[in-house]
C-alpha cells in the first residue's frame, strides 16, 4: 500500500526532531472545521523484504543491504520508540486524545517480522492511543511469507484483516514480477486466514509486460472462486529508478500498453462487479460497505494519521511531515531521542482543495464540487465521464469510462 501524495514547499528539517518541536500548539486547519473529531489511523511501515521485485519502488530492503542498527530482530522495539514519542507529540501539541480506529501494517512484507513483534506494536499503539472497540487492524502479507500458526497468533494479538499480496494466478505473469510465491499457495493461505477469524483481501496487478487479457481473466477467475472479502487491482506503472524500468529502456521487456491496461481494468470491473464486489474506490471492490478498508477510506477523505517507520508519511491537524527514509538513519534518530523527521509542510487552503479533489474524485461516493470546477460538470457529464445528475446537484461521481481518466476529470475539476 501507498500513501498519500504531500503538496506544498517542503521545509527541509535538520535529519530528527526534538519531540516538542514538530507540531506547533494546535490551531485550526485551513478548510476543515472537523479536525479535532476525524478518525485518526496509524501506518506502521517494515520496510523488509525477502527479495526485491523487479518493479516495486516502495521504501524496503533486503537483508543484505541493511547494516547494524537496522536489523529486522532490532526493528519492533525501533518502531515502539516512535509510537511512544509520537503520544508526547500530540499531547504536547493540547490535541485532543483520540482512540486509533484503524492500524494498517505495510511494507515490505511485515510478515517478516514474527507475529510476537507485530503484536508488540500494536500493542504500543494500544498503549499510547488506545485501539477503538471496532478497530480494523490489518497486515499485509506474502502468500509464502506466512503459516497457519502466524495468522492465528496474529487474530489473537488483536488483528482483524490480512491482505495477501497475490498479484497474478499465472506463473509466468509472477515471474516476470518476480514475485517469489506458488500460486496454488494463495488458496491454502486463504482458508488459514478464515480459520483464524481474519478477514481476507487479495492484491492484484494487471498489464505485467507479456500478459495477456486471458491470463488476466484467469486471475480474476480464480480470485471469485477464493470468495475473498475484498479485492484490489492495481495497474501496473514501471517506476523510474526500479530494475523493470532498466529492462525495458534496455528492450528487454515491453512497456505495459494504456490500451491494454484500460481493457483489463474494464474487464475487471465488469468479472466483479457481476460476482457482487462493489467499487468502492477506483481500484478496490467489496463485497459490502462493511467489507472496505476503512484506513484507506481515511486517506482518500483526508483524516489524520501517524506514519511510523522509515520514510513514513504523516497528517495530523494540518501539518504534513515524512520520516527519515532509510532504517540505519531513523533508527540513529530515535536511540539520540528525536523524532527521525526529514521534513514538513503546512498545506494552504488551496493545496488541500487540490487533494481534497485528487482524492476523493476516486471515491464511489463522488465529492461535492466547488465553484471553481462546477462549470466544467455539465462537460463531464456530456462526455460520459461523470454521472448523469453531477450538473444539477453539484455532486462529481465517476462513470467507468471516467474511472478509466480519473486524472482528467481532476484536472478539469481543479
């Protein structure tokens, strides 16, 4: 999972921060009147991978590239050190104390970490927030990365979901990901997950270079028949600075076609939508409201979290700030005592138009539109873009065909 974009001129900060410098005494922020009652979520990033994929650009390391300080056995007690600073933080700011409604471990592949220390984090963030009643905590997780027993440690330590990151059912589409799991892997993990009471999503990708709509509808297939409660799918995007992007500006690989990606997505759509999955976000389906990833429902409306972890990225009461990327330095930050901040920004009422729009265009619920884009919403309609009403009642909601050029619609909207 990724987070949110930032927006603004950062202001680049000296590499940590003393706790009591990172949020000013709290004021209100530009635009929103409901800060203060917004759910506020924690982001727990572990940036350990197993293997580097040829095309994933996230912030994760192997073990090898990692030295002392940043150890994967050393990591939970790093990021508990985070969690107990950050509760100083908002305290010391006169912010409202508020229960943590949703957790979402990321990486990487936290399941990496054994479940002992996933459970200890989540019980730091219990510890300095306290967990709602109805908390949605969940981890993401390799198919190979996980056994019977970790999911039902994981269950009994307070988690609610499990997001399996399956990609394709087509071995040579996981190939070409590289993408380290057995495809008749995934079922057997899924029924792991169900024994032990988690809610289960599974992660695809489509438009990987050499697959075909075929091998896509496959996947796809495959998924409905696992029933899970949740599916994302994502396009696949080759990110500068990756391996894959070196392959294919060497010829090795193709660069994955819009068309093809459209069609596949279209594809998509029509496969679930047809078994009872609703979309509920541009690349994410539920079987019902109660099954959507309400963490990443909180991004898309703009409500506060706390990110911990290298190169996590934060949003409370208006302030945005981002983490030390690297584990050695975060890590150094924290044993000195300071906050492993890289920097911040203060969004302007404009900026958090701009993302109000960028992110909540995508959102099947649509968003009600301000003056400045209101002209364009009888053109949008006319080119099938949004549905028929967002004229009258101001309100954009994508078509499919607008799902498809989503960024176009945000661009005529701001």
């Amino acid at each position: 999972m990724t987070q949110p974009i930032t927006l603004g001129s950062p202001a680049t900060a000296a590499p940590g921060v003393p706790a009591n410098a990172l949020l000013p005494q709290h004021s209100p922020v530009p635009g929103r009147q409901d800060a203060d009652a917004a759910d506020l979520g924690v982001y727990l990033h572990v940036p350990f991978c197993a293997v580097r994929c040829g095309y994933c650009d996230f912030n994760t390391y192997t073990a090898a590239e990692l030295g002392g300080g940043a150890s994967r056995s050393e990591y939970a007690a790093t990021a508990i050190g985070e969690i107990e600073l950050a509760e100083q933080v908002l305290t010391r700011a006169g912010l409202p104390r508020r229960e943590v409604s949703t957790v979402f471990v990321g990486g990487g592949t936290p399941t990496l970490l054994p479940p002992s220390d996933l459970a200890a984090m989540l019980d730091a963030v219990d510890g300095a927030w306290g967990l709602a009643a109805d908390a949605e905590v969940t981890t993401e997780a390799n198919p190979d990365s996980v056994e019977a027993a970790d999911l039902a440690a994981l269950a009994a330590a307070g988690f609610t979901r499990v997001s399996f990151g399956m990609q394709s059912a087509v071995p040579q589409v996981l190939a070409t990901l590289e993408r380290t799991h057995d495809p008749a892997r995934v079922p057997q993990v899924v029924a792991w997950a169900r024994e032990a009471g988690l809610a289960v999503s599974l992660d695809l990708i489509y438009g990987a270079p050499g697959e075909t709509l075929a091998q896509w509808q496959h996947s796809l297939e495959t998924v409905l028949a696992l029933a899970p409660d949740h599916i994302s799918a994502y396009a696949l995007v080759v990110e500068q600075g990756t391996k894959m992007a070196a392959q294919v500006r060497r010829g090795e690989l193709p660069m994955p076609d819009p068309d093809d990606e459209a069609d596949k997505y279209e594809l998509a759509a029509t496969l679930l939508a047809g078994a009872g999955y609703d979309w509920y976000e541009i690349s994410n389906f539920a079987r019902t409201p109660a099954d959507r990833c309400r963490h990443n429902i909180a991004y898309w409306r703009s409500h506060d979290w706390w990110g911990i972890g290298p190169g996590a990225h934060s949003h409370i009461a208006g302030t945005r700030w981002w983490n030390l990327k690297h584990p050695r330095p975060y890590a150094a930050a924290l044993a000195a005592g300071n906050l492993p901040v890289d920097g911040s920004e203060r969004l302007s009422t404009e900026d958090r138009e701009v993302e109000r729009t960028l992110l909540g265009v995508r959102l099947a619920e649509g968003l009600p539109v301000g003056a400045s884009g209101a002209a364009e919403l009888p053109g949008l309609v006319a080119e099938g873009l949004l549905e028929p009403g967002a004229a009258r009642n101001g309100r954009a909601v994508l078509t499919l065909r607008g799902r498809l050029l989503a960024d176009t619609v945000v661009r005529r909207l701001t």
